[in-house]
C-alpha cells in the first residue's frame, strides 16, 4: 500500500494563510490522502491542515516589532525544526512567504535532506536583494506570483516556475457588485467606502486612528457615505474601539471577514499597503493605499527600498495608477481628499478598471495547478 504524501507548511499570517488553503485545496486534489502540517490559519485547516501553531504568532512586521516577539517566534522556529526532523520527515516543506521565517528554516531542512519549496518569492526587485544567495541556499525550487521572477531568480541559479497568483483565479473577472451590496446590507444608489487598516495587530495600532479620523472627515464633507469595514475576528474589537474614538456611529459597519465582499461592494477603498491591496485591484476598485510603522523600522527600511512605489498595483503597472500616503504623508487630511477624490472623478475610475483588468488576466494562471506540478517535480527529483 503506497503511503500518503506528507507535507509541512508554513504560512505566518492572514494573507499566507489564504494562499496556503487555496494551494492545499490543489494539492489535495492530486494527492487526496496527503498529510499536511506544521504552521497555519484557518484557510488552511478547512483543506484538513494540523496547525501546530496558529499563523498569527508570525503576523509581526517592521525591525522593532519583530525584536519585541524575537525570543517567541525563535524557539518556535527551533521547536517546529526538530520536530520536522524527528522519526517521520516530510517529503516536502513548503515555506509560504514570510521569508524571515522560513527560509532559515528551509536553509536548516535542504541541509538535512528534505525537499524545501518557497511559494511567492521574496520580493529582491523591490527591496533587501542581498536575499537572494539566502534563497539560493534555503529552496530547492521557488513558486513565483509574478511573471518577471523566474527570469530574475534563473540569472543566480536559482529553479523557479511561474505559477500565477491563486487570488486571480479565485476572484470574478467581473465582481458582481449588486449580490455584494445585498448581502451587506447595502443599497445599489449608496457611495460606500471600505476602510481596510491591515490584518495584523500592529498595523491597526498605527493605521487604525488615522484611517477612522480620516472616515469622521468624508463623513462631515458627504454625511450620504457609509463606510464598511470588514475586520479579522481577532481584530474586531480593536477596530471597533478606534471608531468609536473617532466618533463614527451609524454610518460605519464592522462585519467579521467578508474583505472580498465587502471589496466587491465598495466604491472605493482606504487600504493597508499589502496583499489586500492587489485584491483590491482584482475587484477593479479604486483605491487610496497607505502605511505607517515604527519611525525606527521605516527608516531602515526606506534606506532598502528599490522602487519608487511601495504598493503592489502600483509596482505591477509600473505606474503610480493609486495614490500612496507613507508615514507622516498619511494624514487624516490627505486620505479624505484623495478619497473624494475617486468619488468625483469617474472617468479616472473607468481607467484604471482597464489596467486592473489587463493585470487580472496576467496573474490568472491555473495557480493550484501550475504549483502543484512543479511540487510533483520537485518530489520526483
């Protein structure tokens, strides 16, 4: 009887998360008895995952926050080793993102015989390339969401496979935005802003008093907005204690989840810079991007930084198509202009559907498929 493939992974926050189920959810449809362990969320427990630990213990970003948590997130790290490496090893480890976590941890793993995949490439075009010989000597083989990184990673030797992001396949080229607004709750005439202020705990400690003040602003200017705002669960009560400190009553909702519903009814969006911003472009919306850290972290990584954009529509377009607002830029004035901003201007709005549309269709591959068969490879090497 052939034994079933296993598998550990690690995804360390809520956009890993995500990724992670919907690439389980692939691989399970060619190895249906696979066994998958290691650290993860619950996307990822839906594809029948043992999360040895929660994603959330990773979901810190910035040089100081990560200090903070530096003894926590090591012995975790050193605990999943040498369990990884005690009587049964998997065939493949998976490190999905968070690269200061895992490819130390591959590195460890690949020197002990195990097979080790990297699933989004760490992102060397846009800053800290001296990652790359660390990638060189953590991964056998990288999954890349973008189509310009296999190019990239081959000049240094590195195997790579261009596998499309999983979102693009996920999200409806078309979003039905009238079935979004229903189950919200929300009107087909209402001007809805969705106000996204981050997945992690941090972010929301930053961002989560300026995105709100920004909120009570339009609010004042249109009083017809209403504003909704789809929370991590864990998050839930933080955020709403933010809006209500901002004064915000009956014109905001907080509902647990539902980011993509709650993107695909929105007229435009107030985001965190990350992964829900390409999200936001595969549901079409406008969008003001913004971010805000400890000053001691972004000024080290500024200093890093190799392009003049910092979100990811406008690193893929090669254009600032939305407008970012970074640290002291993001002011609860400035967000609230460039909001109104959208909203009076649908000709721009009509614009960049066209670009998001074109980078929709780049980044819809058959992700589950292409990743799969290039882990295949890598278990038959």
């Amino acid at each position: 009887m052939t034994q079933p493939r296993r598998f550990a992974l690690v995804a360390g926050e809520t956009s890993g998360d995500l990724l992670a189920g919907l690439l389980l959810k692939g691989m399970r449809q060619r190895w249906p008895d696979l066994q998958a362990t290691g650290i993860g969320g619950p996307r990822m427990v839906e594809q029948g995952f043992d999360a040895w630990w929660p994603s959330e213990k990773l979901a810190v970003r910035g040089y100081v926050e990560v200090l903070r948590h530096y003894r926590e997130i090591v012995g975790i790290r050193d605990q999943l080793k040498q369990r990884l490496l005690a009587a049964e090893p998997p065939d493949v480890f998976i490190g999905v993102d968070a690269p200061d976590f895992n490819l130390d941890l591959e590195a460890a793993l690949k020197a002990r015989g195990i097979r080790t995949v990297h699933f989004v490439c760490p992102s060397i075009w846009a800053w800290r390339p001296e990652r790359i010989e660390k990638i060189r000597r953590s991964a056998d083989h990288v999954l890349c969401i973008f189509p310009f990184e296999p190019e990239l990673l081959a000049r240094h030797g590195i195997d790579a496979t261009y596998v499309g992001h999983p979102l693009a396949d996920v999200i409806p080229m078309e979003p039905d935005r009238a079935a979004a607004r229903a189950r919200l709750g929300l009107a087909d005439d209402d001007t809805v802003v969705a106000i996204l202020p981050g997945s992690r705990a941090s972010e929301v400690h930053y961002l989560g008093a300026v995105f709100f003040a920004a909120a009570a602003l339009l609010i004042r200017q249109r009083p017809q907005i209403r504003l909704v705002v789809p929370a991590v669960p864990a998050l839930q009560q933080k955020i709403e204690a933010a809006a209500r400190a901002a004064g915000l009553g009956a014109q905001l909702t907080v509902v647990p989840g539902q980011s993509h519903t709650v993107l695909a009814a929105c007229d435009v969006t107030l985001i965190a810079s990350g992964t829900a911003t390409l999200e936001a472009a595969l549901f079409k919306r406008p969008m003001v991007i913004a971010y805000n850290m400890n000053w001691l972290s972004w000024q080290i990584m500024r200093r890093k930084q190799l392009q003049p954009w910092v979100g990811l529509p406008n690193i893929l377009c090669n254009d600032f198509v939305v407008p970012e607002y970074l640290q002291g830029a993001a002011t609860p004035q400035a967000l609230a202009q460039a909001v109104l901003a959208w909203l009076d201007a649908p000709e721009r709005m009509g614009a960049l559907q066209q670009r998001f549309t074109a980078l929709h269709h780049s980044l819809r591959q058959n992700t589950a498929q292409r990743a799969t068969d290039a882990i295949e490879k890598v278990l038959e090497a």
